[in-house]
C-alpha cells in the first residue's frame, strides 16, 4: 500500500517568513514527486515537480527531494496571504497514477 | 497552463440515479485520469485512461463506475447506481505524454447524491 504522508497543520507563519513544509512516502521506486496547491472549494494547481535528489527553484519556491529518506518538502520564501491553502504532496511510481497526502494547511499571517 | 474543462460544476441527484460527468480534455492530451476528493479527505486516484482503454483502476472503481470516450474528444465518467457516499469532488485530470509529465486538473464537479 503506498502512502504519502503530511502533517494535516495548521501551519502558521507571519508575512514574509519561510514556510516549510513536509512529507514522507512509503513505495522506494517512487520516481516523480509533486506539490500542488489546493484553495477550499477549489481544485488541485501544480506549484512544483521534482524528479532528482536535490534542490530545484522556481521563484519564491524551492522543492527539495532525498529518495533515500524518502522525503520531498516544500519551501516558500517571502509568504504571502494569497500562499494562505493547503498544499498537497503527490507521488508517482512510474505508473499511471498519483498518490496524494492529506495536505498541509498554510495560513500565512498578515 | 492548459485548461482543462468539466461539467457540470455542481450535480444533485438522489440515490440509485445514474450520473454522468464530463471532461473536455485539451486537444494533444493523451492521458486521462479521475480522481475523487470526499469533502475533507484526500485526493484519490480512481482510473486511467489511455488510447480509448482502462490503463489501471483503483479499488474504489467498482462494477458501479464506466469511463469512455463517446464522441473522440470529451471523456466521461459514468456512475450506474449512486450511493450517499458517492458524494465528493471529482476531478478530471490529463498529461500530454508517459512517465514524468505532470497531471493538470480541471476544476472538478461536486456530486452530492441526497
């Protein structure tokens, strides 16, 4: 059974702090790692994707990846209110389909 | 990014009815997928769908549940006998190649059967 796990949060971060956010996945051969970001009511958005251990940047955000800790996390720097959502851990396995966490609730603090 | 689009935004029907959910896919997609989120749940992976044939089904895709391609370009779901706990968003999703491309989402239906 593949699980992707995340803290459920709330996080909560003041206005132009670092949010840092966290999850775990269970299958070793998982080969593609996703974040998405989910506003309420709304539907899953890709933020980033990473397939490489390593760091990978797009603007306010870094994506970091260690396959052998099984860990994928998300930084935003500079957070702002619009960041306020929950953010989704995806992973897939070389299979058609994407396994998701729970997500991590954001709330960034004016 | 491609937009993919479904309808209907908002569906209500009573138990037992059939429902119908449909996805516009973008044109030089190849990959189709639904997934389901139960209010306050996490997203899961129902099947996929490629070169008009299931590629993978989860558990949750019972005898209850089709997919098809009708018409050569919208893609459905169809769920023959809905339950209470049918209700969620359901999302359609679509990736223009294999392996590392990623899934984008349209903006999903709410079912809520009554």
């Amino acid at each position: 059974q593949k699980e992707v796990e995340q803290n459920s949060g709330p996080l909560s971060v003041p206005e132009g702090a670092i949010a840092s956010l966290n999850c775990t996945y269970s299958d070793r051969v998982s080969q593609s790692f996703f974040w998405y970001r989910q506003y309420s009511g709304k539907s899953p958005e890709l933020i980033m994707s990473i397939y490489s251990n390593g760091d990978k940047e797009d603007g306010r955000f870094t994506a970091q990846l260690n396959k052998a800790s099984q860990y994928v996390s998300l930084l935003i720097r500079d957070s702002q209110p619009s960041d306020s959502a929950t953010y989704l851990c995806a992973v897939g396995a070389g299979s058609y389909q994407l396994t998701f966490g729970k997500g991590t609730k954001l709330s960034v603090i004016p | 990014e491609p937009e993919v689009t479904q309808t209907p935004s908002h569906q209500v029907t009573q138990m037992g009815q059939e429902v119908i959910l449909r996805c516009v896919p973008i044109s030089n997609h190849l990959y189709f997928y639904w997934y389901r989120q139960i209010l306050g749940q996490k997203v899961e992976f129902l099947v996929s769908f490629y070169n008009n044939e299931i590629s993978e089904k989860s558990e949750i895709f019972d005898d209850q549940f089709s997919v098809e391609r009708p018409d050569g370009s919208n893609f459905t779901l169809k769920i023959r006998s809905t339950k209470l706990e049918d209700s969620a968003m359901y999302f359609c999703a679509e990736q223009q190649g294999a392996g590392t491309d990623t899934q984008y989402f349209g903006p999903g239906t709410r079912l809520t059967v009554l």
